[in-house]
C-alpha cells in the first residue's frame, strides 16, 4: 500500500481534527449545549469510547449487552487496528478516531469510556469533562494524587457525571458493613486488611508483544504523551507498549492496579476516610528488571494510618496466590464477607454485650444470630447480615447519567481512595512515610495531627 493509499484510507476510517476540539474550555458551553440537545432527541446515551486494547474492548462488549439503553457511536486507539476492529463490531455505524480530542468533537458523543494506559487518564478525563461529556473511566482514576484531585474538583465544577472503574466500589457487600460499622456494629475500628495475590510463573502483566508498526499504524508519541507532560520521550519500545503496567511511567504498579480493587471497598467500610500517614515496602523475590524488563515490584505492601488511630493494610502478591481476607477488625466484633452477606463474629471480651447491640441496633435489624448454649446462658457465635444494597456498576453510572445523581464511585470518592493509592508509591520509591494533611489536602512533611 502506497502512501496515497494510507492517507486515504485513514481519511475514511478516521475523520478529521476539528477547531472544536481543539479549542478547549472555550466551546465547553456549545458542548454542553450539544450534549444536552442530543440526549434529550435520543432515547439512549450516545457512547464514545477512547482505549480499546484488552480492557477497553473488554468494557465495550459488556456495553453492547446494553444496546436498549445506550448507542457505540465513537471508537479511539493509537492503534488503527483496534479501532478498525471495535468500529466493525458496531456495523460501521460508529465513527473511528487516532486522536480522543477528535471524538470529543463529534457531535452525538453524550459519555466516554476511558480505558487507557493510567498516565492518560486525568487528561483525557478533565478534557472530556469540560467538553461537556461524562466519563466512565477505568481504574485507577489517575497515576498521581494530585491529578485525582482535580478530576474531582473539575468534576465538580462542570457537573459532570464520573464514575471510575473499581467494580468492588457498587458491592453491596461493602456498603452494607459501611452502614454496620457507622452504625457502632464492631465497636471503634482498630484495623482493616485486604490483598490481591496472583502466580504466574511467566509473570504477570506479560502479554503478546502487539504486532503494531509505530509510524505506520500506530502514533508512538500519542501513546507516550510527552507533548503533554505524561511521560518522557522514548524510541519505540515494543515492551513497554504491550506491557505498561511493568513500567513507573505509565503506571503504579501493584498499587494502581490490583490494590486501587482492594481500597475501593475497605475505604466504604470506613467511609472514605482519608490517612494521615502512609508507608510501603516490596520487591521482586522472582521477575525482576534483569529477568523481566519489569521496574515495579511484584510484592507490595501498604500501611495507611488514620487521625482516629486506626490503620490499613494491605498486601498484594504476583509470585503466591495464598493470601490474606478482607476484614475490619474492632474493638467489640470482626466483620467479613460470607454466605451472601457480612459475618460478624464477637470479640470473647464483649460477646455479652454485643448480644445486646445483635438485638437493638437499626444496622443488626433482620440479621440471623449464630448462638450456642453455655448451661442456662446463651452465647453469641455470629451475626449474619444479608446485603442491603444491590448496585449494578456500569448500570449504575448510566442511571446517574440520566438522574444526574452521583454514582457509586464518583469522582469525590474515587479520590479519596486514590490518595493513600498514590502516596504509597511516593513511599516505596521514596523509601520514606509520607504524611496528609486532610484539612489542607495536601502532603506536609511531617505528622499534621501529632
């Protein structure tokens, strides 16, 4: 294929850079106005999606399971490939896009998905936001603390509907011991753990070398983003495209990755809370940068410590899948997921009282109570608490679309479990604890509440 050929054909596949989407905050309120105009002629949402490898293409077929409520009328990937092949999916009705800020533009495009590599995502987000789109964007919310932050700022201030992609944050599970926990079912928290622990022997995050051609079919320096400060400028590295997420240029890790999961649902035991001081430590007992190209490490634990004493951790393992539970301990009880539900299973010291609470808190209300006999005296084992809360993920940002309520993992809160995310990282590569200061939101050098 000559050259006029792959000009032409990208022409066709791919439409042309607009002034529109260029232009930035200043057509945000024709954006708006366009956004508007068109969700309110469709019955359903037109979707954009930017980011379609194995997660993307992932996200845009459980889409189109939901085709009564939503249109696919935009694709975009670095790769022409993996827009060609996803615009195919579509019948051809959906137009195909190297560049996101072109989809922005399209007129019709009501919501994006964004399922690319982490050092993208707050750009690509806040940009969204303020061209009068609401985002499903997929974890973590951002690489950095401060990105997260001003996502949920910009998401405030153009009302913008997010909802990030840590599935566990609409687990009714979870909601339902954040409502026993507020409610004074354990007693004070003292501590919480959780993990996310994998083994494969060939590494994880080692997949296909893509058979792309940088320059051809693929815009390297768009994948980097070094024209907008995301990531420095490089020669193509086949390694680092197929595999980002071994690499602290595009991603945190353990920590972004599998452990973003994991807080997303300790943090709504708790209610978001935010830490005061951070810590974490790892390495790399098997693959390493030598054996395996790989920077980050495949052994990550994190220490997050709150003003009220409590603490998190955390533990996250890609060389042993033999882990820990998740489970908040209290003073008076621990809680746990089991059956369908949350068990809570009384301290020996308090088992008397916590009978008591069993049968008079509005959080135990309908609960099944696990007891035995003691001669005459009947003693507590468990209280199994159905979940009260049913959240469809997906289903639940599009409700919010159209309720322009704030979903499950809103920006606010994708946030707040970004902060001890990122400052862990901050913490391993650093080697030191770094301190929060929640009032100010920021990081301070030293402890803002001793």
């Amino acid at each position: 294929m000559d050259q006029d050929q792959r000009t032409s054909r990208r022409t066709f596949v791919f439409g042309s850079l607009t002034a529109a989407a260029m232009t930035g905050a200043a057509t945000t309120g024709l954006a708006r106005s366009a956004q508007a105009a068109s969700t309110q002629a469709n019955s359903k949402i037109g979707l954009g999606f930017i980011g379609v490898g194995g997660r993307g293409s992932a996200l845009f077929r459980e889409f189109q399971q939901r085709s009564d409520r939503i249109e696919i009328v935009a694709v975009c990937d670095v790769w022409d490939r993996r827009t060609e092949d996803r615009v195919r999916d579509t019948g051809g009705r959906a137009r195909g896009y190297r560049d996101y800020r072109e989809l922005l533009a399209q007129p019709g495009v009501d919501a994006v998905v964004i399922a690319t590599p982490d050092h993208w995502h707050s750009r690509q987000t806040i940009d969204a936001m303020r061209a009068g789109k609401d985002v499903y964007c997929e974890k973590p919310l951002t690489l950095y603390w401060e990105q997260a932050k001003e996502v949920a700022q910009v998401s405030r201030e153009t009302g913008k509907v997010l909802q990030c992609g840590a599935g566990s944050g609409s687990d009714g599970n979870w909601w339902t011991a954040g409502e026993i926990i507020k409610g004074g079912g354990i007693g004070p928290v003292i501590w919480l753990q959780g993990g996310a622990f994998r083994n494969d022997p060939n590494g994880d995050w080692n997949w296909g070398i893509q058979p792309c051609k940088p320059g051809v079919d693929l815009d390297w320096d768009l994948w980097l983003g070094h024209k907008f400060g995301l990531a420095p400028k490089r020669p193509y590295d086949a390694e680092r495209y197929s595999r980002f997420r071994k690499y602290w240029d595009y991603s945190g890790g353990l920590a972004t990755d599998l452990l973003y999961h994991v807080y997303a649902h300790l943090a709504l035991s708790i209610g978001h809370d935010l830490p005061y001081r951070v810590t974490a430590n790892g390495g790399q007992p098997i693959h390493n940068l030598q054996n395996d190209h790989r920077e980050v490490p495949t052994l990550f634990t994190i220490q997050a410590d709150y003003p009220n004493q409590s603490t998190c951790f955390m533990i996250g393992s890609q060389e042993c899948d033999d882990g820990i539970p998740d489970t908040v301990r209290g003073q008076k009880a621990v809680l746990t997921p089991g059956g369908p539900g949350m068990i809570v299973r009384p301290q020996n010291a308090f088992r008397g009282p916590m009978m008591e609470l069993a049968q008079s808190l509005e959080c135990y209300k309908g609960a099944e109570l696990i007891t035995h006999k003691d001669g005459d005296r009947t003693v507590l084992d468990e209280i199994r608490v159905s979940p009260r809360f049913a959240y469809d993920h997906l289903g639940n940002w599009l409700d919010c679309i159209r309720s322009r309520q704030q979903p499950t993992m809103n920006a606010d809160l994708a946030y707040r479990v970004m902060v001890p995310i990122a400052l862990s990282v901050i913490a391993y590569r650093t080697g030191r604890a770094v301190y929060f200061d929640r009032e100010k939101q920021a990081v301070v050098g030293r402890n803002p509440y001793s």
